[in-house]
C-alpha cells in the first residue's frame, strides 16, 4: 500500500511540476530506429532530437497539445497530444515522396558540394574572430556558475536495498530530468561568482573569485578540485572542444565538413533576428563527435543558440550522455554575447539505457559585460589562491545578490539534505570508505592524524623480501599551514627496520614561503630517474615491485637528509635552495658494487659514498592552476607544460664529503593535443656532471626491469645499463583515443585506443669518471650510449575492458650487448576517460 500511495504522489507531482512531456521511439516503415530525428512542440524552438537508438524524451513548462516529428527524406508527422504527460509514443515516418524545390536533401549521409548548410558553415568559419568579446580591445563581466551532482535513474528497487536503510529520507525530493527523463536525486552543489576581466591585445585574462559555497563540503577540496578539473572552459567556435581530457570535433570545426552531416532544416525570427536552423550529426560512428543543431544569425553568421549532445558510440568510458545547450544574447545589431551555457554529463559504468549511474550538471550564467576598458598589465598577474575559503565563502545575503540565476526546489534542498545526511552515523561511513579510497589514508580525526598510506602497506626486492611498512601524517585540515610525515617500514629478510620523517611549514602565504626538511634511511632502487629526488619520504615503484625481468638485485642502503627554502616569487614560478647529506651503499655487496677508486683507504677502494651538496632548483609551470592556500596544495589541471632547472654543487670536506663536483639539468615537459588526433606527451632532458663521481653520484640512464608501463623509463633497459655524465632524452608518447580503430569495423564496437611510443637517448661518460669506477667496480659494466642514440619504440593498445594497457615494447639498437632484452611487454590499469 506504501509502495501504490508513494507512486501516486510521485507521478501527481510530475504532473504539478511540468505542464507537457512527451518520450518515446521514432521508427521508420521496415520498423528501424531512426537516430537524430527532429521532436518539436509545434510553434516553439523547444525540441530535440532521437538518440542512436531513435528514442527521445522531451519536457517543457509550457502547455503544448502538438508534436511535430520530422527528419530529411522522411514525411513530416504531425501528432496531437491528448493530456499533458504522453510516454512511450511509438511514431513511424514514411519516406518522403516529394523534394524541396529550393534545397535537395537526401536521407544518411549529406554532400558536402552544393549543400546550403555547408555554405553557412563557411560563412560562420570567416566571421567566427568578429564574434562574441573578440571584437573589442578588453572585456569584463560577471560569471555565476553552479556544478550539481545527482544520482540518476531511481527505482523502487532501489529504494529498498540494505545500503539505504535508515537513509530513506533522502528520496523525498525527486525529480526527472527535462533532458533524458530519468529520475534523480540532488546530492552535491557547489556555487561560484566570480569577475572575468581580459585583454584581447595583450592576450591575457584574469578572474577574482568573490564568492564561492559547497553543500557540506567546503573543506574538501579533493571534491572541488575534481570539479574544476571535470568541466574546464570551452569555446564553440575552436576546433575542437576538450572534454574529459579528450578532444571533440566542433561541428563550427573547419574540419567539420569531413566529420558531420549538416542539414538545412528551417528559418525563423529569434529576439528580431532572422536566423538559419543547421541540424548536424556524425559521418561515422566511434569518433569523439556530437549530434544536434544550431541557430545561426543570417547577417554576422553568429551563433544565436546551440546544442551539443555525445553519441553513445564516441569512444569515451564512465560516461553515457553528454549534453550541452548555449545561449547566446543579442547585444546590438552586430554584436551576439553567450549568455548561459548547460551541461550535462551522465557517469555510468554501462551504456546501458536502464544503468543507474550519477548526473554532473553545471550551468554558468554571464552578465554585466563591458569593453574597452584597458588595465595595466600588471593587473593580470594571478595572487594569492583563488579558491581561498577565508575570502570566498560568503553568507545568504551576498549569494541573494550575486546569484545570476536562482535556486530551483531540488536545488535548495541539496543544503538542508547534506546537513542533514552528515548527522546520520551510516553516511559517515560511506563518506569515510570512499575518503579513504581517494586519498589512501585512514583519518582519525580526534588526533587530527591520517593512517597510511595503505598503498603502500605491502612491498618486495631482492635485498629486503618481503617487506611491510605504516605511515602516518598531522592533518587538521586541507590548508594546514604545517605537516609532519613519517613512516617505519620492516623487510622479512635483512630483518632491518627502515625509516622516513619529513616537516613542511608555510612562512608566509603570499610569496609561498616554505621551509622543509626530513631525513629518510632505507632501500631505494636508485636510477630510475635522470633528475635526482630529496624527496626524503620518494620510493619508485621499482623498489618494492612484485614481479621484475632479470635480477633486481642492484639496490642501494641510502642515508638522507634535507633541508630546504622554496619560494613563488611569481604565479607559478617555484625557486628552491636546499642542502642534503646522504650515505650511499650497496644493500646486496655481493651481486651489485658502488665501489670506486680511492688512494686515502687502506685497501686502495671505497665502497660507501659520503657526500654533502647544495641544489638550487626552478621549476616553471605555465598555465597550471591549484587549489587551497596550505602548505601543500592540489592541481586541478593537467595541460600545463613543466620547465625545470636544477643546478647541484659538492663540496668536499663539508660534513666529511668525498667529493667536489657541480651537475647541471634541465628539463621541459609539454603535453600537447593535437585536434582530433589525440594527445601527445613529450620530454627533453639534458644534463652534465662536471667533475670526477663515482656510480653512485652519476647519471643513470633510467631503465625498466618491472612489468608497469613507465612514462620517462626505457623499459628494454635493465637497471644501470647505461651510465653517462653527459645525456640528452627524447619521451614522445602519443595516444589516439582510438581514431585509427574506430575505422576498423570488426573492432570498433570495442573501443580499444592506440598509442604509439618513441624514446631515445644520447650519453657520454668521460675517461676520468671511467678509472675512478673501473677499477674497482667488477659488477657494474660503465657503459655510455655515445657512438650513436639508444632508441626504443613501442605500440600500445589501451582502454581494454576499460582499464587495462599493454605496450609492445622494441629495442632499436645495441642489441649486442650481453643480456640485451630485443622486446617486452609492459601494462598498466586505471580508470580514465
């Protein structure tokens, strides 16, 4: 009886809540679906369009008793609808039997010649730079945005699962989605108002965040960094839009024409405007495109409205829809302004039509716009964090103020809700389990301490075997302006209990001033990176890895400690200057030596390096973005390129050092999207030791003997392989995103993604540097890849299952060198897009 009352006030307040709906499935006359039909109330601009499967959902406010069906070769139908909730409407279309006299239109694929639609796009591709805020000098203006998660697709079955005993409350506010017709249920808001000032001529912008509210989440900034990084901006008239780190083809892409159908559809007054109604969908199936159409001003060829909807074939994982609508407002007669812009996107780990799975809807509203109003330069250099609840987090009144578009119902209940949720025990935990799961650490909170990380729990080399280790960190909060790490760890078979401290405090907020330091004593594997760490608490997975090729026997006892002054003295510019002291030995003496020539011991050799050096290091990373104000902060972007500098100088005497020398390294980073192409990864890194080193101290060409893919490893190379103290590497990786096999019929349908490898490496290791280690070292062959440049490539398929990797890795050259490994096979797993 519950169950019958509950669906009747459940469908009673669909009915209340809006005043027409109309779903269900468009077939043509052999009974097939047709995909990217036409549905529109008769008399308005308010419709859409089937989805792949010829199903459609359509919701307004307004009251419509019409429906028109249409789509090109197709007889228009004309449908009356007899109450104001109409769902699963079977319509079929018959061919058309007549032509347009003015325009020829044919049903499937569309001809790009003598094709008015395509004329259209052309004129949009000239004017496109005269439009919006690129016609004026410099631009202001307000931006409200609000980003909401809801879980989707609610049933009564799930209603009743164990999981929600005792959180049954939270179902009392649902809704249905005007866009796919499910039900939902708010769980997350998060509100921001900011002010957007750019310069068209200087090529700068600039936005002050003023104000900034969470629903039960304000100190989490893990949860407000994913959401930043989940919905970057875009701009409809670029070629490609990014989303979810993969690039989409723009239907106003110059490309377009090869990527969509276009059609001209209709012709209409919009706000006194004539306009040009393009609907658009893919040439084929698989690839990052769209479906939709566009409203296009017939004189400045702006874009009045558009909406841009993910076909369920794109090769793209966890996400099942991705919706999109602008709204573009007409300042004068020339000058059209984005007014709002939608978008939703539905997680779901199956495309299944009936899978459950989680809405993110943001919506950003645009208003108050100004131009030509120049700022000095200076203006726009970013300070301090935008994001910084001390100055953000604003009361009712100012978000009674500044929100651009209200709350709806659901909207305001997502506050009360969570308030209400996180005084519920069974929710904590839920929130705790998935906490953990994110970061790794268990929080005890009453000791303002975090357990872990568990990751790194368990662990196994040659030298400790099996081996167990508990961390644990200070954490009052996400912008502690302090943080003291350590960790004790135990290998089963040295018996050896190992170590590893380390303190950060923030001086001061501004300049980013930081002091740090920490001492760390263990079994490191070292040499799997060109660019040495003092990172006291590092550990390469090549050091505690299950399973490796060969005998990863060459391990190294290592002693350090560090003390450092960081410094940003410009956004984004990071300036260290830092001592360490660290005792190097071999932790398996037997099988692998760092011993080196030494005229001051008794036995003529030294097999335990003492060294003191100072570093300066400057790391530039442009256009990277962060969040929180502390000692340590999070990224919530990944496009950004690394340019670091790192100069090392020894000095011995100092602490009883053995060595004098001075190492020099550089190295640039760059990830690059190229179009519809996919992404490209690449890395140049140089370096020289100047002065005489033992092995301990130069540097290693980082080889891969562990069966992980390994971005900036050679992984047909064993440890210590190559040894240099002058190298030059190249790392370019490139992924697809599957535009090669989404052409292969028999494997499109499994989304698998290719990617390509090339990696080289020059290197010299001086006549000096050779006594000083040859002498002595019996187990380490000192070779140095500098007759010509060692290069590997390799060929990767990805997205297998949606989680798995493996790369086809090939040796190029010096393939007779003894225990040369010609091949291998390497993978990794993750959840990506």
């Amino acid at each position: 009886m519950k169950k019958i009352i509950f669906l009747f006030l459940f469908l009673f307040a669909l009915l209340v809540n809006a005043q027409t709906k109309v779903s269900g499935i468009v077939l043509d006359d052999l009974g097939e679906p047709v995909a990217f039909a036409n549905i529109l109330f008769k008399n308005s601009t308010e419709g859409t369009i089937t989805n792949d499967n010829g199903r459609f959902y359509l919701e307004s406010d307004a009251s419509y008793n019409t429906l028109v069906v249409s789509f090109i070769g197709y007889e228009t139908q004309t449908l009356t609808l007899n109450s104001k909730v109409n769902y699963e409407m079977e319509i079929k279309l018959a061919e058309s039997s007549e032509q347009l006299n003015e325009v020829v239109l044919i049903a499937g694929k569309q001809s790009k010649k003598n094709n008015p639609a395509v004329d259209i796009l052309r004129k949009i591709w000239a004017k496109k730079r005269e439009n919006g805020v690129r016609k004026f000098k410099q631009y202001a203006f307000d931006k409200y945005e609000k980003v909401e998660f809801d879980l989707n697709t609610i049933d009564s079955a799930l209603m009743q699962r164990k999981i929600f005993k005792g959180l049954e409350f939270v179902f009392q506010d649902l809704d249905t989605s005007k866009i796919t017709g499910k039900t939902y249920l708010p769980i997350f808001l998060n509100e921001t108002f900011s002010k957007v000032y750019g310069d068209n001529i200087i090529k700068e912008e600039k936005e002050e965040i003023l104000g900034n509210k969470n629903s039960g989440f304000d100190n989490n900034q893990a949860i407000i960094a994913f959401v930043e990084d989940l919905y970057q901006d875009y701009d409809i008239y670029d070629n490609y839009l990014k989303f979810f780190d993969k690039s989409f083809t723009s239907p106003l892409s110059r490309t377009g024409i090869d990527t969509y159908n276009y059609a001209l559809r209709d012709s209409a007054f919009i706000d006194n405007k004539w306009c040009y109604n393009i609907v658009y969908y893919p040439r084929r199936k698989n690839e990052l495109t769209f479906k939709g159409d566009f409203w296009v001003n017939d004189s400045t060829y702006a874009i009045k409205n558009i909406n841009l909807e993910v076909t369920k074939s794109a090769n793209i994982n966890w996400v099942k829809e991705i919706y999109i609508e602008q709204d573009f407002d007409v300042m004068n007669d020339s000058v059209f302004l984005l007014k709002r812009d939608y978008m939703l996107s539905d997680f779901s780990f199956k495309k299944k039509e009936k899978s459950k799975g989680v809405y993110g809807k943001r919506t950003t509203v645009y208003n108050a716009y100004e131009f030509d109003k120049e700022k000095p330069r200076d203006f726009y250099k970013k300070d301090g964090n935008p994001f910084d609840p001390e100055v953000v987090v604003k009361d009712d009144e100012f978000w009674k103020e500044n929100r651009l578009e209200s709350l709806n119902k659901d909207e305001k209940g997502i506050y009360k809700l969570i308030d209400t949720l996180k005084t519920v025990p069974k929710f904590k935990s839920y929130y705790n389990l998935v906490s953990i799961l994110g970061s790794g650490y268990v929080e005890i909170d009453k000791w303002n301490l975090d357990i872990g990380s568990v990751y790194d729990v368990f662990g196994y080399n040659d030298a400790e075997g099996a081996r167990v280790r508990l961390g644990a960190r200070t954490y009052y909060g996400p912008n502690d302006p302090w943080r003291v790490e350590g960790y004790a760890a135990y290998g089963f078979a040295d018996q050896k209990v190992k170590h590893g401290i380390s303190g950060k405090f923030l001086l001061d907020n501004k300049s980013r001033l930081i002091i740090s330091g920490g001492n760390r004593r263990d079994i490191e594997q070292l040499g799997v990176s060109l660019t040495a760490t003092n990172d006291v608490l590092g550990r390469s997975i090549a050091s505690s890895s299950l399973l490796t090729v060969g005998a990863n026997n060459r391990l190294t006892n290592i002693n350090l400690s560090a003390l450092s002054v960081e410094v940003e003295p410009l956004t984004n510019v990071r300036v260290s200057l830092g001592a360490n002291f660290r005792t190097l030995s071999s932790a398996l003496p037997g099988d692998f030596s760092l011993d080196y020539v030494d005229a001051e011991s008794v036995t003529g050799t030294s097999s335990e390096v003492k060294q003191f050096n100072v570093n300066t290091i400057v790391i530039y990373t442009p256009g990277k973005k962060t969040i929180g104000h502390g000692v340590e902060r999070r990224d919530i972007n990944d496009n950004y390129s690394t340019l670091l500098l790192n100069y090392t100088k020894g000095l011995k005497g100092a602490m009883n050092s053995d060595f004098n020398y001075s190492k020099l390294q550089f190295s640039y980073s760059q990830p690059w999207q190229v179009g519809g192409f996919g992404r490209l990864y690449s890395t140049v890194e140089i370096g020289k030791t100047f002065g005489e080193v033992p092995l301990g101290l130069l540097s290693v060409i980082p080889g891969n003997q562990t069966f992980f893919s390994n971005y900036g490893t050679f992984p047909n190379l064993d440890f210590y392989e190559f040894v240099t103290d002058t190298y030059a590497s190249l790392h370019l990786e490139h992924n697809f995103n599957g535009r090669l096999f989404s052409r292969i019929p028999l494997i499109r349908k499994w989304n698998l993604r290719e990617i390509v490898g090339l990696r080289g490496v020059w290197g010299q290791l001086s006549d000096e540097n050779i006594a000083l280690n040859a002498p002595a070292n019996v187990t380490t062959p000192l070779i140095a890849p500098s007759d010509k440049v060692y290069y590997e490539y390799s060929f990767g398929i990805g997205n297998i299952f949606k989680i798995f990797r493996i790369d086809f890795n090939f040796r190029g050259n010096y393939l007779d060198t003894p225990d040369a490994r010609p091949f291998s096979v390497t993978g990794t797993f993750g959840f990506n897009f």
